[in-house]
C-alpha cells in the first residue's frame, strides 16, 4: 500500500512530529484532497490551485495538479524512511540506506553498555538485532532489556544508517537522534512446568528402579 | 569375504558407549549449577530430566554390555563415531525443551554443531535464553574441541590400552606425553588455564565496554570456550557484533589463534622452546596462507569499496579471515552482509581460508596445516627431481617438533585426507544447489560446515529443507573426526548386513 506523507522532514527531525502522526496527518490531508470534498463535504480546491489562482497566474488547473503530485511523489520518496523499516530491510538494502536518516524499532537486548557520553543499545525486531549508537541522555529511559527473565522496553529509533560505520570500525549500526518508547518493558512471569517436573519425578523413579535391580544382581 | 560382526564386537562397542554417556551426565551437572545460580528453576528441571534420560541409558548399556574385554582398533574407532552420535542426540534433549528450538531436529543440529565446535546455529530468541542453557550450548564447544572421549579418559576411564584407539579415532594422532590420560590431562591443563586467563581478559574488557560486572564475566567465560575450541557460538544472536568493540575483538583473535595451535606446540612454549613456534612447519604454513588469503580477501573487498578507510577494511578483512581461517566462525558483519556487500573475490578468500584450517592435534577443523605444508613439501621435492641431474639424490625435509624426513607414507595420507575434505566440501555444495541455493552460497555454507567453521551467509536458518539439514549435521560429523573413524562405522554397519 502506498502511504503519502505530508509533513516536513525537519519536523520529523528534530522529533517535532513522530513519524507515525506525520504520516497519519497526511493521509488523512490527501484522502480529503483526492477526493475534492473537505471533511463537510464540501467542495475544496487543491491547495496548489488555490495558491496559484491567488497570484493571479494563468496556468491552467491540470498543470496546478501535476506540480502538486510531483512534489508529493517527491515527498513520498524523501519521507518514506520516516516508516519504521524491519532489520532485514535495512541489512539486505544497506547500500540504498546508507548515510540516510531511518525509523527503525524493536526491543533492546542484552546491556545498555555506556560508552563515555554515550551508549550502545541492541534493538531486536524478532528478525535480527541492531547496534544503536546514542548519547547517554537519550538512553535514561530505558528501564528494561531483554533477557531470560525480562522483556525489554520496545523503542522506535531514528538515526543515520551506516552501512560501514567509519566511527565505529565498520560496523552496521545507526546513529540515533531520537528514540521513544513504544512498549515499556516487564519482568516476565516465568511458574514451573509441572509437566516437566512430573516427567522428571517419573524419570527419578525408573532410574531408582535400574539401581535397585543392578543391586540386587550385584 | 566380510565377516558379519559378533555379539562380543556389540557388546564391547556398547560397554565403552555406555561409559562415555555415563562420562557426559556428569558434565550436564554443570548448567544446573548455572541455573540454580541465576534461579532459572525450569532450565534446571531441563537439564534433570536429560541427565536422567542419559544415565538410564548409559546404566542400562554398561550393564547389559559388561565385558572386561578391551578395544581393539576397530571396536575403538566404531566407539567414537557413535559416541559423538549419542552425544548429539543427548546434548540435544535439555536445548530442546527449553522451546528456543523449533524442532528436535534443530535442536540436534546445534548440539552436533556444538560437540562439532563449527557453530551454526538454528536456536530462535537468542536474546532471551536463559544462562544455563546458554552455558551448556558453549561448554558442549568445550567438551567438543577437547573431545568427548577424551573427557572420559581424562576423567573417567582408568588407563587400558583402548585408551590410544579411541584417542586416534577422535582425529588426534600425535601424543603429546608417552601416556595418553597425560596428554588427555595435559590438553586440559592447558586448557583450563587459558579459560582462566581469558575469562578473566574478557571480563575486564566487558566492564570496560560498559556491561554488567555478571554479564560481563559470564559472557567472557563462554566466548572464551567457544573462541579456544573454535567454536563460534557466542550469547547474544548478534554474534561478536553484540559488543561493538575493539577490545573484543583482539582478545578474541588472540584466543581463537591460540586455539589453533597445536596442543604439542603448546607444550613446547610451555617448556620453555619458543624457537619451535618460527620453525614449526605447521606456524609457517599458517602465516603463509594467513597472508595469501588475506591478500585475497582484501583485494576484493578494495574492489567495492564498502571500507573506505584501510584501517576499517582490516579490521573487518582480517577478523572475519581469522575467524574463518581458525575454523571458529565469529563474525562481525551479518551473514546477509557476506553476499550483499561482499564480492565474490573477497568470498572466495574466506572460502579459501575456511577450506584449510588450522594446525592438527588442535580444536580446528578441515583439512590442516601439516598436511598444506607436506603437500607444499612433496610438490616441491617432485619439482626438484624434474629439474635436476637424474643423479642427484633429492631428499625433503620439513620440521615438525624435530626435523622429518619426507616419506612417501605421509604424503600419501595427507593426501587422502586432503583428498576426503575436498569430496565432502564438494558433497555439501552439491547438496545446497540440489535444494535451490545459488553456487557461492552453497560452497560457502558447505565449506563452512565441513571445515567446522560456523560462518554463514545466510543459508543456515531453521527454514532450510530438512535434507540440508541433515547434510550439514553429517558434515559436521565427519568433519570433526577427520573420516577413519566414519569410514570404520560404515564398514562395520556394512558388514552387520552383508558379512556372512
């Protein structure tokens, strides 16, 4: 499905605009324009027409349409790394995203290792995990990581891809510039198996029975 | 004509099996220790019930089976093929119910690439298992590299002149000491000392990094035995990339050399002789291919340009190349990586490096320096007789320990064996591309299994068809145990069939 998106990539930035909301606003921006009634249902112009009419320019309509959609394809293209992408997405088109700012979300594994000023954070998205470069104050929230015993935090990261991080010796990794928590993070209920500890009482049994037979024949 | 084996033959073969399982249920009490440390209450409830299963069976065949017999050649080889069979099959049962594997056959797979040190894997939710299974998946890399039997001889077994045979049949040919429970106990002197020592320079070096003090030392102690024996497990599904350090990473190329050492070289720097280390023919060969295919690696990699900077591209180059070339399988690229950003040349270089291994009567696998440097030697020595006098005497040395005469004996065994790894690289190749894989990729993945390696580009995951899995576990197997004693069990299963 393809998703329009409105907003402006400084917004989305500087974290004035989650991605999400953005692309949300600009769906529902374009639903109202494609189909030329606002939310009233009411007849409205598009906004490029508008503007041009205003000016008192003579360009006919359908070139008013064609410049609004080239700056929204254009649009589509420069703000579709605001979508969260999956790990696979990112390691196999490594190429294509390198050097550019990426959403990327899953859940942080393992330590937060402290770094000077900043951190390494490992954010696993059921697929594979990723290597998160952020400066420490970013990171103050992490509560949770992931472990035998916990569930860690689920954040949303964006940042700059680095396919051969130069920084760091190579390495993929992104560089964060914002995260949010999605998911805070639990420690994990974890009851005994009772069918495991009555398979092992059953097995204790059969095996007190062989020694029992081995010493009588003894 | 072939004769069908006797009852006595089975009976033997099933006493010392039963033995060696015996000797394994005592090494499952370790991740209970782990698991009642962590409080993980049902890891530990996994590892009793497979400790129960294990000492059923091993009571059940030492009693059935009892002889006072001892082994002779064949019994002993037929002894440790299956040994590491039921090993798998035992090893496998606590990995399994811990749900992180999504068949038993997966299960098997790790265990088999664990006692194997190759280090594949097809575990899912790394990230969330827990320390006791985690440990028992490393320290079945540690029992593997130093081999199972000879967890049993050095611990369990009193001395019997079987002892040797089975010693032999587990790929280890050269006794370090005259008594071979010594050179059993001495492999694990030496190897326990280095697990000290190492545990505690990754430790320091986790803290370092920022980990926690438990963690850290926790995770030290198990790449230690994954990185000594060659292994390539690591505890976190991100591999060596987990920890984004340098510190890592050197101290982990130093272990993972190490490991590839000769254990008899070992024994020499220990004494004192650290002359033997730049005479060595094995030392020399090592350093030799090491730069070869480096050279190799890199020129491909320079061809892209993923790593502008020189330094980047060493760094990446040459551990991936290290840990390849060592058979241990740490990677810091992920395996994707190896067919998106790598060309074929530079892939060709690590396949080359997979392909060699490293030095014998160590814990890699594949086809061995020694055998590189007394192939080199004999080609050699062929060249000479071509180009001078007829007259000429031409006589070939090499050293190894002491200075050796190049007989046509050994360059026909190292041939053979040589030989046996290239029909299996070969076989699993065959396989891959059977199932529908791209040629470099099966070659990669087979050589990577065969070799004991554990690098993947990504063939290697727990959708792959059953029949590559099997063919992985095989080539793991045969791998390890350098084909004699693979080659005994065919014959002996042929024989129960056809012998008369």
């Amino acid at each position: 499905m393809i998703k329009f998106v409105t907003v402006q990539r400084s917004e989305v930035n500087q974290g004035v605009i989650p991605a999400q909301a953005g692309i949300q606003r600009g769906y529902d921006r374009m639903d109202a324009r494609f189909h030329g009634h606002d939310k009233n249902g009411r007849r409205e112009l598009p906004e490029a027409e508008l503007l041009l009419k205003f000016r008192g320019h003579r360009f006919k309509p359908q070139i008013a349409q064609i410049v609004v959609l080239s700056i929204l394809y254009f649009l589509f293209f420069t703000l579709s790394y605001a979508q969260p992408l999956s790990s696979t997405e990112l390691i196999n088109n490594a190429k294509t995203y390198d050097g550019k700012i990426v959403v990327y979300e899953g859940e942080v594994i393992g330590d937060v290792m402290r770094r000077a000023d900043y951190v390494w954070i490992n954010l696993h998205d059921g697929k594979n995990a990723l290597g998160i470069w952020l400066h420490k104050d970013l990171a103050k929230g992490i509560l949770f990581t992931g472990s035998y015993k916990t569930k860690g935090d689920w954040l949303e990261v964006q940042g700059s891809l680095q396919r051969a991080c130069k920084q760091h010796g190579g390495d993929l990794d992104i560089h964060a510039q914002t995260i949010k928590k999605i998911r805070s993070g639990r420690l994990l209920q974890i009851n005994l198996n009772l069918a495991k500890r009555n398979l092992a009482i059953f097995l204790l049994g059969v095996l007190c029975l062989i020694l029992f037979c081995q010493s009588i024949k003894a | 004509m072939i004769f069908r084996p006797r009852l006595q033959d089975l009976k033997i073969i099933g006493f010392y099996l039963g033995k060696i399982i015996l000797g394994l249920v005592f090494t499952m009490a370790l991740p209970i220790l782990i698991g009642l440390i962590f409080g993980e209450l049902n890891p530990v409830l996994d590892f009793l019930i497979s400790i129960e299963i294990a000492l059923i069976f091993g009571l059940i065949l030492t009693r059935l089976c009892f002889t006072e017999h001892d082994l002779n050649w064949m019994q002993g080889m037929i002894v440790v093929s299956l040994s590491w069979i039921i090993a798998m099959i035992l090893g496998a049962i606590p990995l399994y119910l811990s749900g992180h594997w999504v068949s038993y056959l997966d299960a098997c797979f790790d265990a088999m690439s664990g006692f194997a040190t190759t280090g594949l894997a097809l575990v899912q939710n790394l990230d969330h298992l827990s320390y006791a299974h985690n440990f028992w998946r490393h320290l079945i890399m540690f029992i593997g590299g130093q081999g199972i039997v000879i967890v049993a001889l050095s611990f369990f077994v009193r001395g019997f002149s079987g002892a040797f045979k089975m010693y032999v049949g587990e790929a280890r040919d050269e006794k370090i000491l005259p008594n071979v429970i010594h050179t059993a106990r001495f492999i694990w002197l030496v190897s326990i000392i280095y697990l000290i020592l190492g545990t505690l320079a990754l430790g320091i070096a986790g803290l370092l990094d920022g980990m926690k003090p438990l963690n850290a030392f926790f995770h030290g102690a198990c790449l230690f035995m994954a990185a000594f024996d060659t292994g390539g497990f690591t505890p976190q599904s991100q591999n060596m990339l987990y920890y984004h350090s340098l510190s890592f990473e050197i101290i982990t190329a130093v272990i993972m050399i190490l490991g590839a050492i000769n254990f008899r070289l070992h024994y020499y720097i220990w004494t004192g002789n650290r002359k033997e280390i730049f005479k060595n023919v094995e030392t020399v060969t090592f350093f030799i291919t090491i730069i070869i295919t480096f050279c190799i690696t890199a020129a491909g990699l320079s061809q892209l340009g993923v790593y502008p900077q020189a330094l980047t591209l060493f760094r990446k180059g040459f551990y991936q190349l290290v840990s390849s070339h060592t058979g241990t399988g740490y990677q810091t690229i992920y395996p994707a990586q190896f067919m998106n950003d790598w060309n074929p040349l530079s892939m060709t270089g690590i396949i080359y490096a997979m392909a060699l291994g490293g030095a014998v009567c160590s814990t890699t696998g594949a086809i061995k320096m020694l055998r590189i440097g007394i192939i080199f030697k004999a080609l050699k020595e062929d060249l000479k007789r071509i180009m001078f006098s007829e007259r000429a005497v031409i006589i070939e040395k090499f050293h190894h320990i002491k200075e050796v005469f190049l007989e046509d004996k050994s360059v026909r065994a190292a041939l053979l064996i040589t030989l046996c790894y290239l029909v299996l690289y070969a076989f699993g190749t065959l396989m891959g591309i059977f199932y529908g894989y791209p040629f470099l990729e099966s070659l990669f993945e087979s050589a990577s299994a065969a070799a004991n390696v554990g690098l993947s580009c990504g063939v290697t995951n727990t959708a792959m068809p059953v029949g590559l899995k099997f063919t992985y576990i095989f080539q793991m197997w045969a791998g390890r145990l350098e084909f004699m004693s693979v080659f005994i069990l065919l014959g002996f299963l042929v024989a129960i069939i056809k012998g008369k």
